[in-house]
C-alpha cells in the first residue's frame, strides 16, 4: 500500500466524506479518480466529434460509414445485453449532438 500526501484542507474533506458514507478513504479516492478519468474519456469523445461535425465533408464520410456498420446489427446478438441502457444512450447521443 503507498502513502500519499495531500494538504490537511483536502485530507480533512476526505475524512468527512470517509466518514459519512462509512467508507474508507482509499475507496473514496478510487471513486472520485474513477469518476475523473470517465469524465476526461467522454469529454475527449464529445470534442472529438465537435471537431468531425465541424468539417462537413468528414462528418459525411463519417456517416456514411455509421449507415454500412449499421447494417450488420442483425448480428445474432440478439440475447445480448446492451451496451448502453436506453438512458445512457440517450444522454450521450445528446451530448455529441449537441452544438458547442
């Protein structure tokens, strides 16, 4: 197990928040570094597609490539879970279509 140091300000929020979900502060660090690095990826993805919208032409070629893997969803997965819950799917379908 390593050591970290981190200024009292922060060790003290980690001792509270510890405390109050009655959890250990390594699996409160674990959570929020978790949560950060997915928050990086989608923002990474979201600005990626910004940029291929911005330029027409490859966000044609990038949808005309969409539209032919599309057409082998009949895959036979059909017992398989999903990737995404509808929810999900929904949520980020938004946020990668949405002008920045």
């Amino acid at each position: 197990m390593a050591t970290v140091r981190v200024e009292p300000r922060l060790h003290a929020t980690l001792q509270s928040l510890s405390a109050e979900e009655r959890r250990p502060i390594g699996q409160v660090i674990e959570d929020a570094v978790d949560r950060y690095q997915r928050e990086k990826f989608w923002t990474a993805m979201h600005e990626g597609f910004a940029r291929l919208r911005a330029d027409p032409e490859a966000w044609e070629e990038y949808q005309a490539e969409v539209a032919l893997w599309d057409s082998t969803s009949e895959d036979g997965l059909v017992d398989e879970e999903p990737y995404f819950t509808e929810e999900e799917a929904q949520r980020e379908l938004a946020a990668t279509t949405a002008p920045r």
